[in-house]
C-alpha cells in the first residue's frame, strides 16, 4: 500500500475552516523563508555556496516546474522544449538591460510578454498535432533559440552577454551579487504569485477545460470545450512563466550564455514535474527542490554525482511513478482507450 | 555558389547517403520500441554511443592496434570489420534489452501514466553517460585507423571511398534484414501484432515480455550497427556523441512517420543528404536548425509523416 501524502494533506486543508487554512499557508510560507538561515545545518551543500544554490538552481527550478506544471500536468500536452522561453525570458534581460536604461522590473513585462508570443508562434501550428508530435516539436523549437544564440554575433554568440544589471535598489536594499538571501526572498515572492495564479486559474473554466483536455481530449471537444483555444492558453501562460524565470536568472546571474539553455535544462525541469508529481503543485514544487538541491548536496561523490543523480530518477521513477505527491485520485485520467 | 554546388553535388550526395544510413539504422531503434511501446526511447542515443566504445575496444585492445600501426588489407581487414560489427551490435542489443528490464519492465503495465517511463528512461541515459565519462576521463577517444580509406572508384565525379561504400551497402543488407526478420519470423510476427494491437495479441497468446525483450534487441543491434559505422567514418567517439545523433535519429524516424520501418529507412536518408547539403549552403552551425525547420513543415503539411504511421500495413 502506498501512502497517499496527497490525500492525507488535502483532506486537511478541505476541513478546515478559513483562520487554519490562513494559519497553514503563514507557517509555510515561513518555513520558506527562512530557509536561507538554515545554512549551518545539515542542509549545507559541500562546495557551492548555500545561498547561491536556494536561488539558482532551487528558486528558479521552482518557478520553471511550476510554469511547465500548467503544460504539463493541467492540460497534459509534452513540452520538451521548456528551455526555449527560459532563454528568450533571460536574453530579452540580457539585452535590454545591457544596451537600455531599462530595469530588471520594467523588463520584466516585457520578457513575459516577449515569451508568450513566442508560445503562441509556436503553439499555434504545433498545437493541431498529436501529443508525441508536439514534444518532438518544441524540443527542436529549444534547439534552435539556442543555436540562433549561439551564431549570431549581435547578441554575443558563443561568448553570452556579459554585464547584465542586477535589478535596482528596494526600501534601502541593494542587490549586490552575493547577496542571495534577497534575491531568494524575491524569487519567493514571484513563485507565490505562480501558485496563486495556477492555483485560481485551476479552479475556475480554465482549470476545468484543461482537466477535461488531460482526460480525453475528444470526449472534451465533443462536449463542447473549444480545446484548442484552452490548449493554446496553457501553452502562452507556461511560455510566461518561463520567461519570467529567464527574466529573473540573467538579472541574478549577470551573465549568460548560450550554454545555459541547453536541452538538458528542459529535460531537468521535465524530471522536477513528472518526479513531483505531475499536476499537483505542492508535489511539483517539491520536486523541483529535491532535484535543483540534490546534486548540490551529494558533491562530495564529486565525480559520480550525476550518475548517482540518474540512479535516483530510475528507482525513483520505478517505485512511484505517479510522483513523490501525486495529484488526487479523483483527479487522475480514466483507463487508456484503445485507439485501434 | 550554385556552379559549385553543381560540382560537389556527387561527392556531397555520397557523404550524405553514409551519414544517412548511420541515421537510417538508430533511427529503426527508436522506430521499432516505438512501435511496439508506443514510447520514445531516451536511453537509445547512449546505447548508440556504447556501440561506438564496442567497435574501438575490439580494434585497439583485441586486435592490438595503434596510432602508428599499419592499416590492415584484404581478408584480415574483412575479418576485423565483422568482428567489430558484430561486437558493437551484441554489446547494443545486450544494454539494451537490460534497458528494459531496469527502466520500463516494472512501469509499463502500470498504464496510469505515461511520462513515467520516460522519465526513468531519461535517468538510465543520465547513469550510462556519466558511467562512460567517469571511464573515459571526459576525453574524446580515438580510434586507431585500420583500413586505409581508398578510393576505390569515381562516379560523377564523386570519390567513392571505401569507408563510405561499406556503410552504404552493409547499411542497406542490415536494413533489408531487419525487414525480412519483421516479415517472417515468429518473432517479428509477434512484433508487427504487438505494435498494430496490444490488447488483441495478448488475448492471442501472444508472449508480451519476450516480444518488448526482442524489440529492444533487434532495436539495439541496429543501433550499435550504427555505432560501428560511425567508428569507420569518423574515427572517434566520445561519452557524449550520443546526445546530437540520437536527436538526429529520432527527427529522421518523425520524418518517416514514426512507428514505421520503410519510414526509418527513408526518413534517414533524407535527413542525411538534407543535413549535408544544408551544410554546403549555409554553414554547419545551421544544419540542426534547418533540419528541424524541415521537419515542422513537414508535419504541418502530413502530420503523420512522409510515410504515415501506418506502422503494420507496411510492414507487413
């Protein structure tokens, strides 16, 4: 029998009554932030710095899996080629930081924006394609921002573009480089605004025609659900948060390259879903921790820590394939119909 | 441009049909576990990539060759290839049924999610690539040349080289093997019910584990046949390589139409003269971009590809 944390957590958030509920999500989100402080304890990462690894990869991977979750989970179309709007989110940084007097928070619309658009170029013929159709697609669409970053000179090619400003001054604070338990705390700010907006969208006709979608895309269009309409809106909206990661990590790390946006990065945020839990935030967000922390946490297997890595998703994957927290049982798909 | 494009259009479409088979026959093991699974395999491309090791192991620590030895000639050259084919197939097909026992076996009666699979087989790719790297120091490995690559003959104005002449024409004689096998065996009967109707043949009494088991077999050696050749044209491999070519491989069996053999075959070798001449006009940098440009407008006009997925009609 496997526990089903997911459940067990649900039914309590469902019986309880408004002051709980609040009191629940403070204690969280304060466990959250205070993680930075904790860096004395046997959460210590061996060789990188503490700090810098609660901010890229955790926070970021976090707020990707958290935009890939809507593709994924919600509306259940394989996005391979996620990187391709972290990119766009973190070169629209890159390059309005470096030659406008732009900051990061007045680019930051822009990046979104920019993504989304590229979403929806992309997502509009891909979209009428079958599922296995639509990952390869966007994983070729991820190769090919790359490899347009990497050839064109304009925007550095292969050399990246160096000097990327840091976002300004707030109440006093500056964001200087190592200074990472602000940065932690405003990439924990733009991931609360994530989960709240998945989490109103998921309740409301959005939510309901992307679970319909997920369950049995022909049955959802017959009963009158214009998927493809709601297919495109997963697709822009997981594009927007991906950018605004994009957005988010050049203005952190201050220099990024082409290097940065390989496939692996999408494959990596594709683990952080489906090891999660697929379609459930909570279990999503854990994920991505587990798997942005973990490689961190074990360098002093130095050579074999992605070998080790690797292992963990095989066994991991074998024992519960739904996901460390899956989503409800209610929720999950009816038995595959045979298509033949 | 075009004049010259005139004259080195021979020699490209030569240099483009060897690479096309090399796509021709990884892309038959992501093709056939497709077909079969209805899964794309991740772990194909390091199975390819270990196929590559298989061939170099044989020619430098069998047969003891060096950076300064002399190439080998006549019947003990022929000797030497098959001995390095047939390792690099055993060492494929083996790894790769192994595959499916550590990454799918468990998961995939489970049904309830499809992603599962992949992702454990995305983690078995991880182990097998981080394995070799920590073997090899990270280092590119090359191989000791064993043949002189003569040319034997120009057609067109085109050198035909040995190395790609015998990619070309074993390529091809695997390939109408492979077909026969799926045409007339037991096994690839089983195979060909499996991938039109999983439920229809189980109910037949069809053995569903040793037919996956002999998808990823056959599937593997095509694969490390492929790692082979890879071997004889360009010299060296490296934990790496598998990534780019399996990704390559797995468009040309999209480009096909996937789940289809006919479609790997074609689909490769389109892929592979696309690729080459491609590279001719705009650089190499550019040839993935091109060759996915293609592939999307291919897919928007015939979603299914060129070929269709009509994986048993023809086959059968």
């Amino acid at each position: 029998m496997m526990i089903n944390l997911r459940d067990f957590g649900a039914g309590i958030w469902e019986r309880s009554g408004r002051p709980v509920r609040i009191l629940i999500a403070l204690s969280a989100i304060g466990v959250a932030a205070s993680l930075p402080l904790l860096g004395g304890t046997f959460l210590k990462t061996p060789i990188a710095d503490y700090g810098s690894v609660l901010v890229f990869p955790v926070a970021i991977f976090v707020i990707m899996a958290l935009g890939l979750n809507i593709v994924i989970g919600k509306s259940g179309l394989l996005d391979l080629g996620y990187v391709a709007f972290f990119a766009i989110g973190a070169y629209t940084m890159g390059i309005l930081g470096t030659q406008t007097g732009l900051n990061t928070w007045e680019i930051l619309p822009i990046g979104i924006a920019m993504a989304m658009f590229a979403g929806l170029i992309l997502g509009v013929p891909a979209l009428r394609l079958r599922g296995d159709y639509l990952a390869i697609i966007t994983l070729g669409f991820g190769e090919i921002v790359r490899i347009t970053a990497l050839n064109l000179r304009s925007i550095g090619g292969a050399n990246g573009i160096v000097g990327v400003p840091t976002p300004p001054k707030i109440f006093g604070l500056e964001y200087t480089f190592d200074n990472h338990r602000l940065y932690f705390w405003t990439f924990l700010i733009i991931i609360l605004l994530t989960i709240w907006m998945v989490r109103r969208l998921s309740a409301r006709r959005a939510g309901r025609a992307w679970e319909s979608i997920r369950q049995d895309e022909d049955a959802a269009e017959l009963m009158g659900v214009p998927t493809f309409r709601y297919k495109i809106w997963a697709f822009v909206l997981g594009a927007s948060v991906g950018g605004a990661a994009g957005v988010l990590y050049a203005s952190k790390t201050l220099f990024i390259s082409p290097d940065n946006f390989t496939l692996q990065v999408s494959i990596l945020i594709l683990a952080c879903v489906v090891f999660g839990g697929m379609g459930n935030i909570w279990g999503v967000i854990l994920g991505a921790v587990i798997l942005g922390y973990l490689p961190d946490r074990i360098r002093f297997l130095s050579d074999a820590r992605l070998l080790v890595f690797g292992a963990v998703l095989v066994i991991m994957m074998n024992l519960r394939p739904d996901g460390l927290l899956p989503r409800k049982k209610r929720e999950k798909p009816l038995p595959e119909k045979n298509n033949s | 441009m075009l004049s010259n494009f005139q004259d080195q259009f021979a020699s490209l479409t030569v240099g483009g049909l060897s690479l096309g088979f090399i796509y021709v026959l990884i892309a038959l093991g992501y093709t056939m576990v497709y077909g079969v699974l209805r899964m794309i395999n991740f772990a194909n491309s390091e199975i390819f990539m270990y196929g590559t090791f298989a061939t170099i192991l044989v020619i430098r620590d069998v047969f003891g060759f060096t950076q300064q030895s002399e190439p080998a000639t006549g019947f003990r050259l022929a000797w030497i290839l098959f001995l390095c084919l047939l390792a690099s197939m055993l060492m494929s097909g083996i790894l790769s049924v192994l595959l499916e026992f550590v990454a799918y076996r468990r998961l995939r009666n489970r049904g309830s999610n499809k992603l599962a699979p992949l992702i454990s087989a995305i983690g078995m790719s991880i182990v097998l690539a981080e394995f070799m790297r920590i073997l090899t120091d990270s280092r590119y490995v090359g191989s000791p040349r064993v043949m002189e690559k003569k040319v034997l003959a120009t057609f067109l104005g085109a050198d035909l080289r040995l190395d790609n002449v015998i990619i070309v024409v074993a390529g091809f004689l695997l390939f109408i093997a492979l077909s026969q096998f799926v045409k007339r065996t037991r096994l690839g009967k089983g195979i060909r019910a499996v991938s039109m109707n999983e439920d229809a043949s189980r109910l037949m009494g069809v053995n569903m584990n040793l037919v996956i088991s002999g998808t990823f077999l056959i599937g593997g050696f095509m694969t490390g046949a492929a790692g082979f050749f890879y071997v004889l044209k360009y010299e060296n491999t490296s934990f790496n390589i598998g990534f780019e070519l399996g990704i390559a491989a797995f468009t040309a069996a999209i480009l096909g139409g996937i789940g289809n053999i006919k479609g790997a075959f074609y689909g490769g070798l389109a892929l592979g003269l696309i690729e080459t001449y491609a590279s001719f006009f705009l650089g190499t940098q550019w040839k993935a971009v091109t060759v996915f440009v293609i592939l999307v407008g291919v897919l928007y006009v015939r979603p299914n590809g060129i070929f269709g997925e009509a994986i048993t009609k023809s086959r059968a």
